[in-house]
C-alpha cells in the first residue's frame, strides 16, 4: 500500500501570511502561558500544547492525524534519543562522584579559589559550566551546574536561575560546536565561515553575562563590589572564543575559552579580593517571594496554600546549612589524590570527547544517507527512514523525516564510556554504580517526559507547515529582517530546547530571506544561531531539566518568571547587534563568503 504525501501549505487561513501566523504560534503562546501565568507543571503544559498543535495541524493545515501523532512520535524519540540520553549519562556520571564524596572535595577545590558566592556563581556557572556545554551540550551544563552551586550553599532556585542565564553565550559552540556544523550542512555555508561569524557576535554577549549572574547573585551591591572579577571572565572567555572560532578551531572555541577564563579568574582573585565577602545565611535558603508561599518560619519550601512542599526543596546533592558546611570545610583538608580523583571524572570526559572527535582514525565518517554505512565510531550508525512519515514542502520537494541512530559517536554514550572509566578512576562497583543510575532515571523521569513532549509538539508545528508560516511572516520584513532574524532563533530553541535543532529548522530560511532582503547571508545564518542561545533559559526542556536537578520538579513555571526578563533583554541586544552588523556601522565585522543560491 503507498501512503499518500502530505504536502504543506503556509497560508491555510485565508491565503493569508498573516492570519495563518496567528493561529501558527497559538501552541507557544498557549505553552508559555500554563508555564508563567498559570504555573502548570512543565510536562502537563506541554501535553496540552502538544494536543492544540494536532488540532491546529489537521483542522487548519489538513495535514492527516496520524502524520499529525506520527510526527509526535518522531519528535519525541529524537527527544529521547540524543537528547536526554546525553542529560541522563551526564548527572549519572555526577551522581557518582556525589555517591562516593568526591564531589564534595570537588566543591571544596572550587571553593578554595574563592568564598564569595558571586565569584563562584561566575566560575562554576559560567566558565565550568562552558566546559560543560562543550563538552556535551543538551542541558548538561545547566543540571551538573545547579547541584553544584547548591552544595555551596546556593538557594535552589537561585542556582537554577544563575545556572540558566549562564548557559547563554557557549551554547551555539555546544557539544563540539555541534549547532554550527548542523547550520552548515543545512545552508551549504562552510562551517569555517559560520564558525567565525558567530564568534563575532556570541563573545559580545559573553561581556555582560558575568555581570548579569553577579547582579542575580546579590544584586547592586554584588555589581558594585564583584564587578572586577565579572569582567576579567567575560573578557577573558570573550577573547579566546573569539580567537578560536576565528582562527584555531571552531569545535573546540567553548573548551579554550572556558579553560582561559577559569585561569584568568584565579589569576586575578589571587591579587583581588572583594571588600567584603557574600554568603547567603541558612535562614536564607528557603524559596523567596516568588513562590507565593506562606513562610513558617522552618525554612522548609510551602506551597501556595500554606501546607509543606512534599518536593521540600532538596536537590539532589546533600546539603548541610551554610555555616555548618563552611565550619565542615575549614576543618577539611583533602590530598592531592582526592583532588585528582574528583576532577578525575571530567578530566575523563574531555578526554573520550577529544578521542572521539578531533582523531579521525577514532571518529571516522558518518553514513551519508539512509542505508550507507559509516567509518570509525560511524560504523554503527544507522539513518533510517521514519515508518509511516511522508512530508512534502510547498514546493514539492520532500521533507527530511529520517532518525539517526549514531549508538558510538553519540554524545551521551562517549559520556556513558567516560562514566565506566570514572568508575575505574574512583573506586566505584557496578553494583553500586547501577544503584546510581537506577536513581538517575528516577530522578529525571519528569524531565524526560516533559523533553519528549516538547520535542513532539516542535516536530509537529515543523512537519505540519505551522514552524514555516511563522519563519515566513517574520521574514517578510525586508531589510528590518537583520534586526528580527535572532528572534527566529530564538523561536526555534524556545520550542526545541537545542540550537541544533533550530538551526536545522531555520538555517535555510535564514539564507533565503537575506537573499530576497539583500543581506548577507553569513550573517543572517549566524544570527538564527546567536539569537537562539538566548531561547535556551525558556525552553521547557532546559527548565524541567533545572527543576529536576534541584528538586523542584512541577515548579518550572517559578523558574520561567526568573529568567523570561533576561532572556528577552539579552535577545533585544543581540537583535541590535545583528542590525548594526548589517549597517555601515559594523558591517566591518560581517565575514565575507561567496554567494550561496538559496
């Protein structure tokens, strides 16, 4: 039996660009209103997005309802798989060093650099959770970051919130700058070009985002007293992505960088010290108004009713009250073993990664389509054809439905190989490891499922045409287009949680509205992928992720009020940015590549 094709239509309401754009971004206005107005736990609001998309996509688009749920069903497993598969192996590899102490010597090392929580806010959310982010991308950073900051005394809110801001300027560099290498390959731009382009408007953005977290931190007084070491970091990160993506090496940009500002900032507090030092008190480590709660007094977390919260606020992590972890620490003094033992882990991973990708006897070639087979890590991968899915754009051509099952060279399974090493490294059993990941999974369980539904709702506003009639309208703007293309990215990671997927979405689009708008097409491809990174901290895959990591799973609503100011702040900038860029005024900074035929 051949299954008809569907083929989209991008102005089903009226023939209308605009009318149809209305009722195409109903499922994210609807989502982001169950999450900030209504508060409703991350997993439930996606679901209810996720059954207005089917809705809008067979009653407007008339697309078929089992290409409809099929498209859910896509989307949902590529949520699965890379994407949590990366999350799950990441915290499984922290909760081994939280299972046998050594994270603890870990927080010690980080706090020995400084005791000020806004220097450790900068060093642990901005530059390790770079590294982080460069390393394995996916909401790694923001999960493994949260715990940490909460082991040092961090409320677990606020080391979610800092967390989420931080993972801003590294992003589009994630993963072995995975998001560009996507953008290249859907724009036939080289990556080299892409790279270098990003790396002149993402470092720009790394100025300020020190100064935000400091701000976040402790507010004014933390700005006019730990604005020294806030701008040597975001300086010193900004220089090296900068000179990376420009001239060395753009997969590795976000490791450089974040190595150098680490180093810098160590450097410059061995001379600097601010005039007084900030640490929240244990009365303090209770939700803030925002909760609107009702406070008893016991520093417990409350729901809105009044009655105790069953979550109770509690990470992952273990936590002793503020005072009684830093008498705990001034009376501990770890060997030079144990500190090697607890950086052990992530020494282990910067290694599998650089094996893994930057050897190419290891590495290898991916398949180049559906049936070929790879070298290398490649061997076992396999492309395949998604059952049932048969999509057609506008103009006939056909829509790429294919599912990717890279088993080696994914992320999350090099971070699996890394766990087994640690495991090796830190004296851990398999008993006692299989233990940690049995926890892991349920620890993460909401996350993943909320994951999974926000990717099936994104693949159904693609599949269905509704994702394309917004990036049209937006792209009608003509030459205001340079000052609206970070919002497109921004859209898209917003939706997707992943510049990769983004860029994949809007890459192609990006280069065929700078073509009719005449601008550059470098610079608009770079901009859906600058602009994303800034949708990041609103995707509800990254807040359940922060929520699942500090124990707040179903508050994800609370976190999205926190970060959606700075989110479209930061966005506005960069809009600007991209405009400027576009101008007389810097269009000196625009790398200049041959015409590409959209």
């Amino acid at each position: 039996m051949i299954l008809a094709n569907y083929q989209q239509d991008y102005t089903p309401v009226g023939h209308s660009l605009g009318l149809s754009s209305i009722i195409a971004i109903l499922p994210l206005l609807i989502l982001f209103v169950l999450l900030g107005v209504v508060r409703m736990k991350a997993w439930l609001a996606s679901l209810i997005s996720l059954a207005v998309a089917v809705v809008l996509a067979v009653a407007v688009y008339s697309m078929p309802l089992a290409d409809a749920l099929n498209s859910g069903l896509l989307g949902a497993a590529f949520g699965f798989f890379p994407i949590m598969w990366i999350v799950i192996n990441a915290i499984w590899v922290y909760n081994l060093t939280v299972e046998t102490g050594h994270f603890d010597v870990l927080r010690r090392s980080f706090a020995s650099i400084s005791d000020d929580q806004r220097v450790q806010a900068i060093l642990i959310a901005f530059s390790f959770g770079a590294l982080m982010e460069a390393l394995a991308g996916f909401g790694t950073p923001v999960a493994i970051s949260s715990v940490m900051l909460i082991a040092l005394g961090f409320k677990p809110l606020k080391a979610a919130t800092v967390a989420l801001v931080a993972n801003t300027a590294p992003v589009a560099f994630g993963a072995i700058a995975v998001p560009i290498t996507t953008l290249a390959g859907v724009t036939s731009l080289p990556v080299d070009d892409l790279g270098a382009m990003v790396g002149r408007q993402t470092p720009v953005l790394a100025l300020f985002v020190p100064l935000a977290l400091v701000f976040i931190v402790d507010g004014r007084r933390g700005l006019r007293q730990t604005w020294p070491p806030a701008v040597v970091c975001g300086v010193s990160f900004a220089v090296f992505q900068y000179l990376s993506a420009n001239f060395w090496s753009v997969p590795l940009a976000d490791i450089i960088a974040a190595l150098a500002s680490v180093l810098a900032v160590l450097a410059f507090t061995r001379v600097w010290h601010a005039e007084e030092t900030y640490q929240e008190s244990a009365e303090d480590d209770r939700p803030d108004g925002v909760l609107g709660g009702v406070d008893d007094g016991s520093g417990r977390p409350r729901t809105p009713d009044g009655a105790p919260d069953p979550a109770g606020g509690e990470s992952v992590a273990t936590r002793l009250p503020t005072r009684a972890r830093a008498d705990t620490d001034r009376d501990t003094h770890d060997s030079p073993l144990d500190v090697f033992k607890a950086y052990a882990p992530y020494l282990a991973i910067i290694v599998v990664f650089v094996l893994a990708t930057r050897v190419p006897a290891i590495t290898g070639k991916p398949p180049a389509g559906v049936g070929a087979t790879g070298t290398g890590l490649e061997s076992v991968t396999h492309i395949v054809n998604w059952p049932g899915l048969h999509i057609l754009k506008a103009n006939g051509d056909p829509v790429a439905t294919t599912f990717k099952l890279n088993y080696l060279s994914a992320a999350g399974t090099l971070l699996l190989i890394a766990g087994l090493i640690s495991m090796v490294l830190i004296q851990v059993g398999p008993r006692r490891a299989l233990r940690a990941y049995g926890r892991t999974l349920d620890q993460l369980k909401f996350a993943v499922l909320t994951v999974m539904l926000v990717l099936g709702l994104g693949y159904i506003m693609n599949e269905s045409g509704e994702t394309t009639t917004l990036g049209l309208w937006v792209a009608g703007a003509g030459g205001a287009f340079a000052f609206l293309s970070p919002i497109l990215g921004w859209l898209g990671v917003a939706v997707t949680g992943s510049d990769t997927s983004s860029n994949s979405l809007f890459g192609a689009l990006q280069i065929t509205a700078a073509h009719q708008a005449g601008l550059s097409p470098t610079l608009m491809a770079a901009a859906n992928s600058s602009g994303g990174v800034l949708g990041k901290m609103i995707s509800p895959q990254n807040l359940a992720i922060a929520a699942a990591a500090v124990g707040f799973e179903g508050r994800e609503g609370i976190l999205f009020r926190r970060v959606i100011v700075w989110s479209v702040v930061f966005m506005f900038f960069m809009c600007v940015l991209v405009y400027l860029q576009s101008t007389p005024v810097l269009d000196w900074m625009v790398v200049k590549t041959s015409a590409v035929t959209p």
